[in-house]
C-alpha cells in the first residue's frame, strides 16, 4: 500500500495469507473443490480475498464507503463466481440481494 511501510506491508499481506488459507480450506470441504490440486484453491482463494479487500480499500481511501450496503450484493456475487466450483451452477443469492441477509451453508449446497 502507498505509504505503509515495509513491516505494515508485510503484516498485510501476512494477513492476506491467512485469511486465503481459512478460505481455501473452505473451499476444500465442498465437493466440486475436493479434487481440485492445492494450488488451484490457493490462487482462487487469494484472488478472491484480493478481489474482495481492493475495491473496499479504495472506497475507504476515498472516503466513498458510506453507504456500504450498496457494496453487500455486487461483492457477493463477486465472491460466489469466484468459489463455485467449475461447472457447477452459482447458488441463488437473492435473499443477500433483497433483505440483506447472509447466505448459509444450507443455501450454498454444502456437500460434505
């Protein structure tokens, strides 16, 4: 990040990496996920984290997150393109979409 500096920037992206490793372990307990190589689930968990902190980082920059609701849905879509496994169908969203709510483990076909 402009201006953090190096010990800043290395807990960041230390931060990042965890995070990423939550999420590909995830990611690996749904079926579509669990032969995928290591890597893969790595990459697309870290692209997603990436994807999701950038544009909330910009808009917390620019002062332009007021209304962060507006942010929930475009996100969320985001991030269940980004994790449905390939060739499998997105799980609907239209509950976060209209009231806000947040999408469970039941709604999202959880397989184990």
């Amino acid at each position: 990040a402009v201006g953090a500096t190096p010990r800043i920037e290395q807990e960041r992206r230390e931060a990042r990496t965890r995070f990423a490793g939550l999420l590909a372990a995830e990611m690996r307990r749904y079926r579509g996920w669990r032969r995928r190589p290591r890597r893969e689930l790595e990459l697309i968990a870290l692209a997603t984290m990436a994807g999701l902190a950038e544009p909330v980082s910009v808009l917390v920059a620019r002062d332009d997150a007021d209304d962060w609701e507006e942010m929930v849905e475009p996100l969320t879509s985001f991030a269940l393109r980004a994790l449905t496994p390939p060739g499998e169908s997105l799980p609907d969203t239209s509950e976060v979409a209209s009231g806000g709510g947040r999408v469970g483990v039941d709604q999202l076909g959880d397989e184990r």
